[in-house]
C-alpha cells in the first residue's frame, strides 16, 4: 500500500455544558479513536516511502463556542499523526495532516450561527466547496519541516 487518506469523520457539536456522554462518546469514537485505528492498520501495512494523510478541521487552532468535543476529537488525532510522522521516518514515510476551514458537505451540521462566524474569518468570506479547495485555498500557510 503507497498511500492512505483517512478521511472519515463525525462532526457533534453543542456547549460542552450541554453535552451529553452518547454524544461525547460518538464523536471521539469516530474521529479519536477511528482516526487510532486507520494509523495503526495503516503503519503495518504501508509501504517504505509510502504517504499517510489523515483530514483534520481548522477548529483545532482556532476554536470556537460550540465545538469544543469536536475539535478536541480531531486534536487527538494531529498528536497521533505527529507521534506516528516520528516512528516511521526511518521508513521515509512521510504522514500530514490537513485541516480544511468550513467546507460544504453532508457531515457539516454545526449551527448556522457558528458556520457564519467562522466564514467570517476567513480570507474569502466563504465556505469551501468539495472538489474545488484549490480554488478556495487563500492565504494558507505550509510549513516545510523536512518531513
């Protein structure tokens, strides 16, 4: 295997206040604990010099009222990218993250108020259509580590 993309995810969002323990559960189910899963099959199986890349969200870095289990879900699987980039270096195998802004799909249910709130920092003032993140990348930042 050259190449694996995790691109599985749930997106649960509310005030933490108002979180309850099913809902807790289900979003680190799928995007900690699923996100686990897929690196450890994929760092058996991966060839030498092969990419893993694994989709995060934006929310990790800049956060905001109401997605907090969510984003906190999808932070537990950057660490486990960066703790699995270290161990299978050696193998030249290169594993990333990406972390799209709010992007329009069938898994994006957060409130109308928190989608909003979010386009409004962004450089284009607008949500990222699937298929088209070329076009919609502005302003974004890589950083080539050597990795």
């Amino acid at each position: 295997m050259d190449i694996v993309v995790n691109a599985a995810g749930t997106s649960v969002c509310g005030p933490i206040a108002e979180f309850t323990d099913a809902e807790f559960d289900r979003v680190f189910d799928v995007n900690a604990k699923g996100t686990f899963f897929v690196l450890r099959e994929a760092a058996n199986r991966i060839t030498d010099g092969g990419r893993i890349v694994d989709l995060s969200t934006v929310g990790t870095v800049r956060g905001d009222a109401g997605i907090g289990p969510y984003a906190g879900s999808k932070a537990a699987g950057e660490q486990l990218v960066t703790a699995l980039a270290e161990e299978l270096g050696e193998r030249d195998v290169r594993v990333n993250t990406v972390s799209p802004g709010v992007t329009d799909t069938d898994g994006l249910i957060m409130s109308d108020e928190t989608v909003e709130r979010m386009v409004d920092q962004t450089p284009l003032g607008r949500r990222g259509r699937r298929l088209t993140s070329r076009m919609w990348s502005h302003s974004s930042s890589v950083t080539p580590d050597g990795g």
